[in-house]
C-alpha cells in the first residue's frame, strides 16, 4: 500500500508582509518567464501574496493549507485575461516555496 505524503510545515512566519513582497516578486518573475509577460501577472502575483500574507499573520505553516487556501481564494478572481488559473497559481506557489526551502518537488521526493 502506497505511503501518504507527510506534510511540510514551513518555519513560523517572522515578518509575513516581507516574506508576501518576496513571494510577489518571485511569483511575478515566474509568471512572466512561463508564458509571455501580461499585465495581469502583476495583479495576480499581488493577490496571491496577499492570500499567502493574511494566511501567515493566521499561524498557517501547513504548505498544503496554504494551496488550498490560494485555489480557494483566486477562484473569485477574473483570469479572462490570462493563460493561467487559481491551481496553477496554487501550485507555482508552491514551487517556489518549495525551492526556497531546498526541497526537491521531482518525483514526490
């Protein structure tokens, strides 16, 4: 039987709005450099730092919480402009977090 992935619990947040403003950057960054850069990706990166800030100032460490938290909270946001969705957003999210951490995101390592 196949084992659950444990969780990953990310250090307690020391300055939330700085650790939002990094993720934007990044988050932005990474929109741009996917597909083509839009205007749009700055709104979204913005929103999803937004999430991801009031998430932290919560006490929320629990990096599949904060997906869920991302992919439920951009669902209200318009991507008609934009090649992307809230679990791609979700998910990038994630990445990036995951990278930061040094963690490998390649084959559910």
């Amino acid at each position: 039987m196949a084992e659950p992935i444990p969780p990953i619990t990310l250090p307690s947040a020391q300055n939330p709005q700085q650790e939002a403003e990094w993720l934007r950057i990044n988050l932005h960054q990474w929109l741009d450099q996917e597909f083509i850069p839009e205007i749009v990706n700055q709104q979204i990166a913005r929103r999803a730092s937004q999430i991801y800030a009031r998430q932290r100032m919560e006490g929320e460490n629990d990096l599949g919480s904060l997906v869920i938290a991302i992919v439920t909270e951009m669902q209200a946001f318009d991507f008609s402009q934009s090649f992307y969705s809230e679990f791609a957003i979700a998910n990038a999210v994630s990445d990036i977090l995951l990278d930061s951490l040094g963690i490998d995101r390649c084959c559910g390592q």
